[in-house]
C-alpha cells in the first residue's frame, strides 16, 4: 500500500498528467497484490470503467458549451443579463453572476464559463472602471455555478459510479446555485458601496429588458428544454445532452447564422480533445478504484471517521474538510472519481440521503475549482485575462469565504437541498 501512495503522490508532485498518474499506480497496485496474474486485469478495469451509457452525455454537454461560446449566444445572455441589473451599483458585477446563472443552465462546465466571460465581461469591467484582479475575481466566483446547476458533468459521474439518480441531482443543485449567486451578488453590492464601484450608463428600463429579452430568447429557452425533460421524466440526460447539442447547431447555424463548416470541425477537436482527458481519468480512476476496494481502504477510512466521533454533523464536517483539502491539489474529476466510493457508503451510514450527499460532494470540489494551487478555473482565467493568480485569488478569498459558507449550510441544512427533488417526486 505504501509503494502505490508514493508512487501518486510522487507523480503528481513531478506534474505527471493525472490520468496518467492514476493508472501507473493502479497498475501497481494490481502488481504488489497479484503479480502478473491480477496484472492481466488492468485492461478490463480500464474499459469497464467508461463502459456506462449515462458517461455519453459528457461530450454532448461539453459540445453545446463549445457551441454556445462560438457562436456568440454568451454575449446575448450578458446582454440581457446587463439589461436586468446593470443599473445598480457594481452593475456589471452583478451581470457577470446573472450571466454565469443562465450559461450553467446550458453547459455545466466552470472552465467553460470563466473562458467566455473572461474573454468578454472582464475587459468591459476593466474598461466601465473595475480592478482587474476584481474582475476576474467575480468571474471566477460565478463559475462555479455552472457545474452546480444542472446540467453538470460531475453530477453524471457522481450518479453513474454511485447508483444515485441523476435527475435527483440536478434537480438538487438548482438551489444551491441560485444561493451563490445571490450570496456572490449581496458581496458585490457590499463592495459597490465601500468602493464606489460604477454603475452601468443605462438606467433601468422595461423596454430594454423587452429587447434583450427577445434577442436572447433562443438561447434562454435551452435551459428549459434540457432541464424540463430530465426532470419530468420526458427523456434521459445522454437524450437530453443529444438535444441540447442539435438545438444550439440550429439556432446557431439557421437562426442566428453564426458557424461556419470549419468551426464546427474545431469544435469537434476540442470536445475530442476534452473528453478525452476526463474519459482517461475516468479509466485509470477505476483500475485505482478496484485495488483501493480490494485493499479495503473505504472501509479503513470510514472506520477511521466513526472512531474520531459518531456524530453525524462532526463527521459530516470531516467530510467536507477532505473534499477542499484535497480539491486544493488534485484534478476534481480524479478526486471525485476516488473518494466518492469512499465517501458513498459512509454518508449513508450517517443516515444522509443519496441525493443530498451526492450535492454535497460535488459542490465541495466545484469550490476547489477557485482554490489555489491547483483550481483549473484560476489558471484559465490568469491565462484568457493576463492578471496573475496570486492577484486573482486575493481578490477571490472573500468570494471563496461565502461560498464555503453556502457549502455547509447545503450540507447541514437538508430540507433546502432536497426541496425541489421532493417537490417533483
């Protein structure tokens, strides 16, 4: 057990791909157990762990994102986002949280969201008046939201390894999303105050609204048509991923006439190129997995857990201090891919329900995703806005302070996170 530690936590100090990482020290894993008889087992392990129908709806998810980015519809929901609140004080702040709402409705992918906005809220930002580090910060900070509202690729991992609906999922990370933001919102209008942040040069006005409205109607009507479908049981989410990917091609190409052949083409490239890594981390996890289920080491960590307290909110508490420790140094994919059979078994020994763990887990490493030194949207925002991460994530920590406040009271408070999974039931 020792050598496999070593060999991963060397790995990645040595800033091998974790992919790559996962599998080499899964594969001796099987080694120092079996020799060369449990060795033949690696190539199994690695196809069944991809070998799950609900995984397909992760290229089409992250297809539709890459749709929407180049198509230009992400401007269209910043403008109607900026027609609802770009009047008050820090209004393009604001905008950029009410944008980032609307974009997760679509793709579910942080990285996705800060690349966009970077590209086009934060220069306007800087222009309208904002620090640039600011700007980014708040960026950053609403991220987030896009793998916390539905759709998210992790919630489809999270339910596909765990047997945990998928639609109860999404239908539980509505309003934990709809919470950031707000929180995020109510920190930007503290700031506006203090700071004498701008306001937008438009002031308030139904007609504008009425227009922004009806110019990005097209692309606001997406998240209903994804999200209705799953959660009143029309089709599934890889269905509802497919539809989602042929209604932003239409609206793009026939409506909106924004693609062309070649972007299509490098769009395909890239989300061969994203789901790739993911599906690799996804297949090395699982040869990992299985010699961390034979080593029994869920069940040494679980016992481990319930011998430091029997109290469910002390452990729940333990949980969650796990999840952004180790959120702060490895890929969030990998993280959850290794300790959510880990995790799994041991909320429901606290008598947690499967949904609202599964929440909790996600909302967990989504938030690591802004955390230094390893937090994926960090480094895409320093590269898309040219500001340094240190300058960024000292902007970011009061952000990163109510977000992990809205974190423990989804964890702790279950009639909120379960509401609407209730309600539908």
């Amino acid at each position: 057990m020792t050598l496999v530690i070593v060999i991963f936590f060397l790995f990645i100090f040595l800033g091998v791909p974790i992919g790559v990482t996962l599998g080499i020290a899964g594969v001796v894993g099987l080694v120092q157990i079996g020799g060369e008889n449990f060795l033949m087992m690696a190539p199994k392990r690695f196809f069944e762990g991809l070998d799950l129908f609900t995984f397909m709806a992760m290229p089409f998810f992250i297809l539709a994102g890459e749709i929407m980015n180049r198509s230009g519809i992400t401007k269209k929901l910043a403008e109607f986002a900026d027609a609802l609140v770009g009047h008050l004080r820090g209004g393009l702040g604001h905008s950029n949280m009410i944008a980032s709402v609307l974009f997760a409705g679509m793709t579910g992918a942080a990285v996705a969201d800060t690349a966009a906005f970077g590209n086009t809220l934060v220069p306007a930002m800087v222009k309208e008046g904002y620090s640039r580090p600011f700007s980014c910060a708040v960026t950053v900070a609403g991220s987030i939201i896009g793998p916390t509202i539905p759709p998210s690729n992790l919630m489809v991992i999270y339910g596909s390894l765990m047997g945990v609906s998928i639609a109860g999922l999404f239908a539980a990370g509505i309003l934990p999303g709809l919470l950031i933001c707000i929180a995020c919102m109510t920190l930007i209008a503290v700031f506006g105050r203090r700071w004498k942040l701008p306001k937008g040069k438009d002031k308030f006005s139904l007609l504008r609204i009425c227009w922004a409205f009806k110019s990005s109607f097209l692309a606001i009507l997406m998240p209903g048509i994804i999200l209705g479908g799953i959660l009143f049981g029309i089709v599934t989410p890889t269905e509802a991923a497919a539809i989602a990917v042929f209604y932003a091609l239409f609206i793009s190409v026939v409506v909106y006439r924004a693609l062309t052949f070649a972007d299509i083409v490098d769009m395909l490239i890239r989300t061969a190129r994203i789901t790739g890594i993911v599906f690799l981390i996804i297949a090395s996890a699982s040869i990992l997995s299985w010699w961390m289920t034979f080593m029994q080491i869920p069940q040494k960590i679980a016992a481990f857990f319930l011998f430091l307290s029997s109290n469910p909110n002390v452990i729940i508490g333990l949980i969650l201090l796990l999840l952004l420790a180790v959120g702060m140094f490895m890929d969030i994919n990998a993280a959850l891919i290794i300790l959510a059979p880990v995790l799994g078994p041991l909320t429901t020994t606290i008598g947690m329900d499967p949904v609202h763990a599964g929440i909790m887990i996600v909302l967990a490493l989504n938030i690591s995703l802004m955390t230094p030194p390893v937090g994926a949207c960090l480094f895409v925002m320093s590269s898309v806005s040219g500001e340094r991460i240190e300058a960024i994530s000292m902007s970011l920590l009061p952000f990163l302070a109510v977000e992990v406040i809205i974190l423990f009271v989804v964890a702790f408070w279950e009639h909120l996170t379960m509401f609407i999974p209730r309600l539908l039931m």
